[in-house]
C-alpha cells in the first residue's frame, strides 16, 4: 500500500473509532482549554505514519510558524530526558491544540470522567479497550514503522535521510539500531508481535 493511501486509511481509523466511542463518551468531562494531557507525564506517542501527516500539515502553515514549531519540537526533545511534566510542543498559550485536526491517536483516544489534573485521566474501560483495539489497527498499517514520543518522532523524520530510507523501507539494520537508540522509539512491528504473545498468554491462563 502507498503511503498515501496508508494516510488515507488512517483518517478511516481515527472515524470509526470517534464513530464507535461515542456511546462511552456521555460522561465526560474533557472540554476546550483542559490541557492537563497535553502537559505530558509519560509520553505521547506518535507512529511514524502519523508523523508524517503532522509534517504534511506543518508544511501548509506559513515559513515563520514553520520554524516557530521546528524550534519548539526541537527543544521538547532536548527537555523530555530531564523533565517529568512537558508541555506538547503543539499545546498553545491558550492550552489549545494548534494541529487539532491531525492529532495523533494518544490524543483522540484519551477521555476522562474525571477532571484529570496531575493524576491523570479516568477513563471508562470499554473505551480503553477499543482504544488499545484501535492502536493495534494503528502498528499494523505502520508495521515498518516506528512509535515514540511526538517531538523524538517528528526530529526523527526532520532527518531528510532518515525519512527516505523508513518511506522506502529499507533502513539497514545497523541504521534500524542507531534510530531506536538515538529517538528512543519502539518499532511496530515488533510491538504487534509482543501484544500477539501477551495476548495468547492470558487466554491460556482464562479457565
Ligand atoms: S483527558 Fe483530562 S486533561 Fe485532557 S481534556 Fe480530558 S479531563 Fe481535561
Ligand atoms: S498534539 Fe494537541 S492534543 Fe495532542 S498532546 Fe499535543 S496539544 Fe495536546
């Protein structure tokens, strides 16, 4: 499949799920302005596929915003090692989403019932599972890609190099290796795998 309709299928994935979600989301309590998300712990993980349409958008915006958000990515991922809360590099001074329409899928899958401040988000569990259903589709349409934080996975494909070799498929496995140590990232396909195993784990061990 090219990348372009993988992009395409992506854009497919992310309505179902919003489509499928809605019977869960009656409670929540997320709304414009609520950022406490966005003002990342953890990581906010982003497949390469996913990368790639945030540069596609990026690239739409004027030459000064462009470098306003190279400059901010870039900095995110010096600051991530050290720091335990970061703000996303796309959360604005009003803490609204500046790439709404293409936020990666760790965004559109997070609800809470609950205000989350820094103890994160409650969310109820049939809407987790699709949303783990939903990031396996995910791998899979990426399956010779990378996943990672937003700013490592977006520094990564800043690399002209780099991008070619992942859209052509053909990153040597020393290059695979310098990619992950560098970028921290965890490849897809490897990830599918480690879910097929867990998965088949726990129904042995269901009576
Ligand atoms: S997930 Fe939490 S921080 Fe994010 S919008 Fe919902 S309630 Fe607010
Ligand atoms: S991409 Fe947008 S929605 Fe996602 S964490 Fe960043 S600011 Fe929040």
């Amino acid at each position: 499949m090219s990348v372009g309709a993988k992009k395409k299928k992506l854009f497919r994935i992310y309505k179902e799920f919003a489509k499928d979600a809605r019977k869960y989301t009656k409670n929540i309590v997320c709304k414009p302005g609520c950022a406490d998300c966005c003002i990342d712990v953890g990581s906010i993980d982003v497949t390469t596929l996913e990368g790639l349409v945030i540069l596609d958008y990026l690239k739409t915006l004027t030459p000064p915003k462009q470098t306003f958000f190279q400059d901010q990515i870039k900095r995110n991922s010096e600051e991530k090692p050290r720091h335990r809360r970061l703000r996303c590099p796309f959360l604005n001074e009003r803490n609204i989403c500046s790439i709404y329409k293409v936020r990666p899928f760790s965004c559109r899958k997070l609800f809470s019932v609950e205000t989350c401040g820094e103890k994160g988000p409650v969310i109820p569990r049939a809407l987790w599972e699709l949303g783990e259903k939903t990031v396996q589709k995910i791998y899979q349409l990426d399956d010779s890609g990378f996943s990672g934080h937003i700013s490592y996975i977006l520094m990564l494909l800043y690399n002209h190099k780099l991008r070619k070799s992942y859209l052509s498929g053909e990153l040597s496995p020393s290059q695979l290796m310098d990619v992950i140590r560098k970028y921290n990232l965890i490849v897809n396909r490897e990830m599918l795998k480690k879910q097929r195993i867990l998965k088949l784990g726990t129904f042995r061990s269901t009576p």
